[in-house]
C-alpha cells in the first residue's frame, strides 16, 4: 500500500509542474497586462504589479479600431466554423449512410489532407485569393476555410453510432436527406457538433499564419494581427499593451473551453474508441 501511495504522489507531483507550466504563461500575461511598462521590465518575473493601472486596456479601447478588431475576429471565427461543420456534416453523412463505389478511397483522400503541411497549400491559395481580388479582405481569409477533413473524421465517428437501420426506415418513408439530417442526425450528434463547433471557432480566432498573409490594413485586422503591431520590429516595444491584447484575445477561447470541456472531451475520447 505505502508503494500505491508513493507511485500516486510521485504522479500528482509530475502533473502539478505540468500544470504549473501551462498556467504560468498565462497568469503572467493577465499580470503583465495590468503593469506600467517600466513596472514590466523591473519586475519581469513578478506576478503581482507594484502599481497596478488599467491604461494599457484603455489605450486598446481608444488608440485601436477595437469594435471593428473584435467584428472582424468573429465574423472570420464564425462565418468559417458554420461553413465548416455544414460540410463536414454532410460529407460525413455521405460516408456513411450512402453506398457507392471507393467510398473509403475516398474518405482515405479526404483524411490525407490532414497530414498535409500548411505551407504547401499556402502560395497556391494565395494566387487564388489574388486571383479572385479578396486580398486585404476578410472573405479571402474565410474562403480557403470553408471545408476540414478533422471535422469529416470526427462526424463520420459520431455517425455510426447511428443505427442505419433508422435511417433507412426513414428513406422508405419517402423522407427527403434533408429532413433525416436535420430531424434525425443533428439531434442525435449535438455533441459532437458543439465540441467540434468549438474546436472550429477557437482556431479560427487564433489564426495568425493566413490572416496575416491576406489583411494589410489595420481595419481588417483580427486579434492575433493587432497583438504584432506592439511585439513585431516596425510595431515598438510596449511588451504590456501586447499582453493586454492578448488577454482580450484569448478570453473568448477560455470561456468557451471552460463552459464546453464536457462535450469536447468526450467527442474525442469517443472518436478514439470506435474504428
């Protein structure tokens, strides 16, 4: 028994510095925030502020176009994550319930993008958004957005788990698709379709690589391209403005995580399960 507790202790010391690691970063981001720059730089491990001010948020309300930052944050976030589960939706359900000739080559096609590195696709996309005149628009970052193989995958997983033969009871009735995924399937699979919801809108709000590729002017900038205006070169040195960006940035991404945990975990330990 002494052997139990002590193997017990050694794994709950392990996993409190792993969660020592992962919330420093962010208690010091939220300390930081609230610091004056000198503050910041003298006591740049400290966690607590020696003078605790709140100018740097308000900087961000009235020196940025904030309304139009946080507009153009959700309108890429949400605008991609409903495109993105209606396809995965109905590409998964195609693949599920439809018998056809190579349907798994071609679930295999689609699961193989997702090993595909971003910067393959990047320049290729690029010309197209070019092409098509979307550059320092905020539908030529939505655009490449519209479909995820991820989001195939895990739909598919949660899918089966539908009997098949409800859905083919309802097709002998003469009920159109349509109404079997929308009456039958999403109400079945809303789990899934939260968590995977979520997953969709929190990368989309962080996505940095592709905006910044696209958006040029700063009325078009999401989050994650305001917080380069105070850590990049040409955008100056005021470490504790960026940290109070960054504290707006990922508030909206924590809340939903913490509200959501549930179902996102369990579609994912689900999706492992079934084969």
């Amino acid at each position: 028994m002494k052997i139990n507790n002590s193997s017990e202790l050694k794994w709950h010391i392990i996993m409190g510095i792993f969660i020592i690691f992962t919330i420093y970063p962010i208690v010091f981001a939220i300390s930081s925030s609230f610091k004056e720059l000198s503050d910041a730089y003298d006591n740049i491990t400290g966690l607590i502020p020696n003078s605790p001010t709140i100018q740097n948020y308000v900087y961000i309300f009235t020196r940025l176009p904030f309304f139009k930052i946080t507009f153009n944050t959700f309108f890429i976030a949400t605008t991609a994550t409903l495109f993105k589960v209606i396809t995965s939706i109905l590409v998964a359900y195609s693949l599920v319930f439809f018998d056809y000739k190579y349907k798994n080559t071609v679930f295999f096609i689609f699961i193989s993008t997702i090993f595909i590195p971003f910067t393959v696709t990047m320049i290729p996309n690029y010309l197209i958004i070019s092409k098509l005149g979307l550059n320092d628009n905020l539908l030529g970052v939505v655009l490449p957005q519209l479909s995820d193989a991820t989001g195939i995958f895990l739909f598919r997983q949660s899918m089966k788990n539908i009997p098949k033969s409800l859905i083919e009871v309802a097709s002998l009735d003469n009920i159109s698709h349509y109404k079997i995924i929308r009456n039958i399937v999403i109400p079945l699979i809303k789990p899934a379709i939260i968590s995977i919801g979520i997953m969709f809108f929190i990368n989309s709000w962080n996505e940095y690589v592709w905006p910044v590729l696209i958006l040029k002017s700063k009325e078009n900038y999401t989050f994650p391209l305001a917080l380069q205006l105070f850590v990049s070169s040409e955008g100056g040195t005021d470490f504790t403005i960026a940290m109070a960006v960054s504290v707006i940035t990922m508030i909206i991404p924590l809340i939903l995580y913490i509200v959501f945990q549930k179902y996102i975990i369990n579609t994912f330990s689900s999706s492992g399960i079934k084969g």
